[in-house]
C-alpha cells in the first residue's frame, strides 16, 4: 500500500493516543518504520503488521480499529486529500460512492502499484442503496464499515449499515445495505 495509507493510521494513532504509543506500535510490529513517504509503495504486509501491533498495542479488535481508520479517512484525510471530489459530487453519500471506480482509475495515471478496491452501487429506492465492495485484500471489510458511516457523517446524513454477504462466507465479495436517513 502507498505511504499514504501508513501514514494516516500514523495519524489517527498519534491523534488518539500520542506519539509515545505510536513508537511503542512500530516496535512491536517489527517493520522498522516509524514514518512513510506518502507517495511511495510498501508491502501489504507493513500495513496488516501495522494494524495488528496497534491492536494489540491499543487493546481493541483489528476490525474495531479498522472501522476506526476508516471512519477517520472519511472524516480527516479524504475531505484534504479529495476536496474537489468531494465538493464537485455535491457532498452526498451515494453520488460520492457512486463515483470512487472512477477516480480511482484517475489516481492509477499517478499511482502505477494502486490496487484499489473496487466500489459498485445499485439504487433500490431514493433512501437505499446497495454497495458491493471487492477488494484483492482480505480483512479489510471492517475500513469499508468505518468509510461509509464517516462519510455519513461528513455529509450529514444518518446512515444504518446493515452487510447482507459477507467474503468468505460463501460470497464472492462484501455488499451492504446503505439505508439513508437514520
């Protein structure tokens, strides 16, 4: 994964419970780095060793602490990084979810080893959506949970998640019930 991603659960650590913490994280996961350069590309494997020392580190689930990150990339990281996408799709959950495909292939052009998930929605009605997220990494399901409820609340509007497929459990890939308005 890029820099980037590393980089900003560097943040979300160091925001939460300081920088101290996040030492004792990187010693722990055994990767021998402290800090990323955002536009460089890492092995998988820091990541997941990342996440699994700050688990352990912190006392929580990975999955609470993957819904965690991904609901501080909603909130904190793509408002900065994707300003203009977010405001040009007129700041509304589906239309944005409707749209990452699309600015993911964009962000390939810059990042050639960007192997990003790959996001479908299907509109049941004007309050639900259905979302089929696919990922070539496994374990990730509980970011996507934290993406969407951070971007409910960037948009300001409630969402109930509900996951109706689970990868692995005989499903090919993740979908979820996106209900909009509470």
């Amino acid at each position: 994964m890029y820099g980037l991603i590393n980089e900003s659960i560097r943040g979300l650590v160091t925001e939460q419970v300081g920088a101290d913490a996040w030492q004792r994280i990187v010693d722990r996961s055994g990767t021998g780095y402290a800090a990323f350069a955002a536009m460089s590309y890492y092995p998988d494997e820091v990541t997941y060793s990342l996440v699994d020392a700050a688990a352990a580190e912190l006392d929580v689930p990975a999955d609470e602490l993957l819904a965690s990150f991904g609901r501080y990339w909603s909130t904190t990281i793509a408002p900065d990084l994707y300003a203009g996408y977010l405001e040009s799709a007129d700041r509304d959950v589906v239309s944005i979810l409707a749209g990452l495909d699309e600015m993911h292939g964009r962000l390939q052009t810059l990042f050639p080893d960007l192997r990003p998930p790959s996001i479908e929605v299907e509109t049941v009605d004007r309050r639900t959506v259905i979302v089929h997220y696919r990922s070539e990494r496994e374990g990730l399901t509980p970011f996507m949970v934290g993406l969407l409820e951070g971007l409910g609340e960037v948009c300001e509007e409630p969402l109930t998640i509900t996951q109706t497929a689970v990868r692995g459990d005989g499903a090919d890939h993740d979908v979820f019930r996106v209900d909009r308005g509470g």
